[in-house]
C-alpha cells in the first residue's frame, strides 16, 4: 500500500475528515485531498503534524510498520486518550455537543407547551 493510501485509510478509520485534516495542516479540504492523493507533496512539517493528529508517527504512515486500529476513533499507539487530537477539534466538538443539548432542551419544552395547549 503506498504512503497516501496509507494516510487516507488510517485518517478514515481515526474518524478524521479531510477538512478537519486540512485546519490541522492550515490548509482547506481540497488541498488537503490533493496531498493524500499524492498530486502535491506533503513537507517534513506537514507529515509531524499530520502523525500527531493521528497518533503514529511519521514513518508508521510512510509505511513502516503502521497498525491502525480496528475501531474508529480509538488512537492506535500507546498513547490511548485524547492527547494526540488537537484542541480545536475537541473544543470544537464540545461546542457542537453544547448546541444540540441545547436544541434538545428547546425541543422538550416546545413539546410540553404543545401538550398543554391540546389537553385544555
């Protein structure tokens, strides 16, 4: 398996989608397709950032002996956690979470007026 195949298989099986790959390099999604597609060169800086994100290390992707777990989003390495997924996509994510409990929240008390008003 080549190198970018290799990047998009243990991006993918991380749960990671190329946009949020793209915010770890600080580049857009597209560009960040074409690097894992192979079409433009990914530099030394780029391959550590792209390793921690995922929690191996640069010669594991490059194909060295990389083992990508079997289940999504649990880091495959020794450092099980959260401490190779960068912050903003934690903060991001919580973010996210506090909004749809939020919404929930709104929804239940719409749901309880709306039978209150049909029980009068």
């Amino acid at each position: 398996m080549e190198t970018h195949e290799r990047l998009k298989k243990l991006r993918k099986q991380l749960g990671f989608s190329q946009v949020q790959m793209g915010k770890i390099l600080g580049t857009d999604a597209s560009n960040y397709s074409r690097k894992e597609r192979g079409e433009v060169k990914i530099y030394h800086d780029e391959w550590e950032k792209l390793a921690r994100a995922l929690g191996v290390s640069p010669g594991d992707i490059r194909g060295h002996g990389v083992k990508p777990s079997s289940h999504p989003g649990i880091i495959p390495s020794d450092h099980m956690g959260y401490a190779n997924i960068p912050t903003f996509i934690l903060e991001t994510q919580k973010k996210y979470i506090e909004k749809l409990e939020q919404e929930n929240r709104d929804l239940i008390e719409e749901n309880n007026k709306l039978k209150n008003s049909e029980a009068s």
